[in-house]
C-alpha cells in the first residue's frame, strides 16, 4: 500500500531482458534507505519488489505483462522514475490509498504552464471514465493528485511547481504515456453495486 506522495526521482541504470524476465536496474538516495529483499516500491506508480539492492541502487524484476501494460516499456537509461516505498505503519499519511497496480495507460493531451501552475489534461483508456470524480483522487505516475475537470473518458488537474521539481512529470510532454491508479474505493463501490444488482 502507497500514498501517492512520491519520496525521489530515481535514474533507470539499466533494463535489459533477463532469461526470466525484464531486470530494471534503478539508482536511488532515499528509496535505498532501510530497504529489504522483498519490500515493495512503487516505480512510476507500478508496485515492484527489490530483488537486489546496495547503497545506491535498486533491482527488480518486471513480469512481461506489467512491462506491456504500463510505461515501463519506454524506460531507457538516464530516464526519471517516481519512487515511493511502501507505507509504513506509525508515520504520517497524505494523499490517498494506492495499491500500485495500474489501472491503464493515459495520454497526455495538454500539458503547459498556466501562471504559477501547470495544468494538465490527460485521456484516460476507454470507458474508464467512470472512475473519475470532480475533486476525487487519481494517481498520476504514482503521484496522488486531485481531479479538477472530468469530460467522458478525459480528465484535468493542476500541477503546483512543487510537484513538477520533484517527480518525473518534469520530462513529460503531450503525447507522453502516464500510468493511472483510479480510486480503490470507487472501484470497490462499483464492484459492491453491480454485485447488489445482480
């Protein structure tokens, strides 16, 4: 389980194709820290265990689903990931509830500088705009972030300059894909009406 609130930008070092699977090698400062074989880290959103790590890096193995589904599959060497370590009980929780695993893949349609923010407009894959709700949560990349505008399959929020210094939304344009996490919760709650109705 995650908040959304990424801690780094790591570096991708290397992904390569192993005899198993994809081997993502990243380079990191804060994910490293008290980190185990095992934990879960979310990477661009996408819950990955550490299969391997030292002082300044970490690795893991991509099933070739998850590399299909997501962004993943465009990450080359030198490219900015958002990393966050799992939550921890005891410690602070800001954003929402995010599991990590992607919903689909979204477009970015409008991406540029409105005064102080950036505003952002992403298409969503079809027919899941029905998990977007006006000022309900949505994970960018992993980023938590609030929905400002929904329009069918589309949706809009506002980027504060904070978030852009310290995620990987810094090197995104249109046209960029972006994996999306919809709220667990509405999910759940479709999931529980449709079961009602049956």
């Amino acid at each position: 389980m995650f908040t959304g609130i990424v801690e780094e930008t790591g570096k991708v070092v290397a992904f390569t194709r192993g005899a198993d699977s994809w081997k993502l090698q990243i380079a990191a400062e804060v994910a490293v820290r008290d980190v185990a074989l095992g934990d879960s880290v979310a990477v661009n959103g996408c819950c990955l265990t550490v299969t391997r790590f030292d002082a300044r890096h970490l690795w893991f193995d991509v099933l070739e689903e998850t590399r299909r589904l997501t962004n993943l599959s465009t990450l080359e060497e030198g490219a900015a990931v958002n990393l966050e370590r799992a939550l921890r009980f005891g410690g602070k929780i800001g954003g929402h509830f995010v599991t990590g695993h992607i919903d689909g893949l979204g477009v970015i349609e409008v991406f540029e500088p409105r005064g102080a923010d950036h505003y952002l407009k992403v298409q969503a894959p079809a027919g899941q705009g029905r998990y977007l709700i006006h000022k309900g949560s949505i994970t960018i990349d992993g980023i938590s972030l609030t929905v400002a505008e929904t329009a069918g399959d589309s949706f809009a929020v506002w980027i504060i300059p904070t978030t852009l210094q310290v995620t990987n939304l810094r090197e995104k344009r249109a046209g960029s894909a972006v994996n999306l996490e919809f709220d667990l919760l509405g999910k759940y709650v479709e999931k529980l009406v449709v079961a009602h109705r049956g």
